[in-house]
C-alpha cells in the first residue's frame, strides 16, 4: 500500500507531501502519524504541503484532524509551504483550516514550531510548580 | 454557445477523482487559465467528483472547451445515479454537510466557478454543470 514517508528528527516528525493525495492515502496519513507521536513521544509535526496544487475540504480535513490529534497527544503541528493559489481557493471555498497552525517556509515553521513546543513545555512546567 | 472539444471519463473510484483532477488542469492549462483559476476549477471538480463518488455511488464527468463570442471557457458535467438530493436550497447553504462531515455545502465550489447549475431528482440521481470562463 502507498505511504507517505515520516522522518524523525530529534523530537520531530517531518512530513513531506509530493503525491497527489486521494482520499485514502490522507487517511493513512493521519493513522500514521497519531501512531509515530505516540511511539516516538515527537513533540512536533511539520507538514510541508508545498508540492500540493490542490487543497480540497477533504484534504483540508484532514489536516485540520491531525493538529487536532497531535495535540490530544501532546504535540504541536505546523503545516508549511502553501500555495498561494491554494490559499485563495481554501478561502473561497469557505474552508477554515480550524486550529491549523501554518508558516510560509519550512525555516519559519520550525522557528514556530520550536516556539509552540517551549510554550507546552513551560506551562507543563508551571502547573508542576503549583501543584 | 459551441463545443469545441468533449472529453467523458467514468467515476467509480478515488484513482478516477485523482485522474479527473489531473484532466482539468491539463485542460485548464490549454486554455491558459492563470495558475489561480486553474486551482479553483480543479478543487471544485476535486469536490464535486469525490461527491459524485462517495455519494452518487460513481458517476460519470464530461470536460468541454465551450465558447461564447469571444470568450472561451471550460465547462465540466458530473453525472450520477445516486439517490439525489431532496432539499437543493439546503444543500447550497453555507456549512450544509452531510451526516458524516465529508462533503461540502456545494455553496463553496459556487463562488469557484462562473456558472453553476444544479438538477437533481430523488432516486434518480444528480447532475452538475460548472463553467470557468477565460
């Protein structure tokens, strides 16, 4: 079966989409990637999506799902590279991309990503210090 | 209006949605729709193809090169025989989905295109015809 590969990188998982994504493949996608942040405790997702020329609400979905579930599990996403002309379609389309995270470039991203992270971390630590 | 060039593909799986959206572009690109106009008529044939599939039960889809006077346009028809849609004027509102949150309102693929029209019967199945003109 098809598969989009996920690389580790320290505490990361780095996500690069370079096929046209059909429904099923984005499933396996999100299956995958709840599976590796749990077994890998990846505090981070990067999605790059800059080879995607078409961004559908079932696509959109599907990201939307996996920030969603990233976080339930404790880990931040951030979704990286979109077109232009996939932004101006996603808005007119009226999708919202609710609770996606998103940077112009994969440096950017990790910046935010690195920020987002920190931030977890920090306010694990102050509950800690409360309790 | 005159049909320059008809092409019709099936619908009955999600490779054919994907082979569908790979048709539009290439024929978007023929008609040298700039890259923005290319994206939109192919995320609404992406939308209303997986519709088609998911719940018309498979279908068909026709792509024209239309013209119109001067104008030239790309006019795509999807076909299928599924159970149809009772309510239309529900269906085109904004955020309508159906139960289990896969399908768009149509309303979305509406403001992607210039022209959309929609005929469906209960039990006999739904056509929709979108045209994005140069």
């Amino acid at each position: 079966m098809e598969r989009i590969p996920i690389l580790r990188m320290g505490d990361i998982l780095l996500v690069t989409i370079q096929v046209d994504m059909y429904d099923r493949l984005a499933m396996t996608l999100q299956d995958d990637l709840t599976t590796r942040i749990a077994e890998n405790g990846a505090r981070g997702v990067l999605i790059d999506i800059s080879s995607l020329d078409v961004v559908d609400s079932f696509m959109g979905r599907i990201l939307s799902n996996i920030s969603l579930m990233a976080s339930v599990l404790d880990a931040a996403t951030v979704v990286v590279g979109m077109q232009p002309a996939v932004a101006i379609t996603l808005v007119e389309l009226g999708l919202s991309l609710q609770g996606v995270k998103t940077a112009l470039n994969v440096g950017r991203g990790m910046t935010l990503l690195r920020a987002m992270i920190e931030s977890r971390t920090e306010e694990t630590e102050d509950v800690g210090r409360e309790e | 209006m005159s049909v320059e060039k008809s092409e019709t593909l099936a619908i009955h799986s999600e490779q054919d949605v994907i082979s569908v959206r790979q048709a539009v572009k290439a024929w978007a690109i023929q008609l040298s729709f700039s890259l923005v106009d290319q994206t939109k008529i192919v995320t609404a044939a992406s939308e209303l193809g997986r519709n088609a599939f998911k719940f018309g039960g498979g279908g068909s889809v026709k792509l024209e090169i239309v013209s119109e006077g001067i104008r030239k346009g790309l006019r795509i028809t999807f076909e299928d025989h599924g159970p149809g849609i009772p309510d239309i004027e529900q269906a085109m509102q904004d955020g309508f989905t159906t139960g289990n949150g896969m399908g768009l309102g149509l309303s979305g693929v509406k403001r992607l295109v210039n022209d959309f029209k929609i005929v469906s019967r209960v039990n006999e199945g739904t056509t929709i015809t979108i045209t994005r003109w140069k």
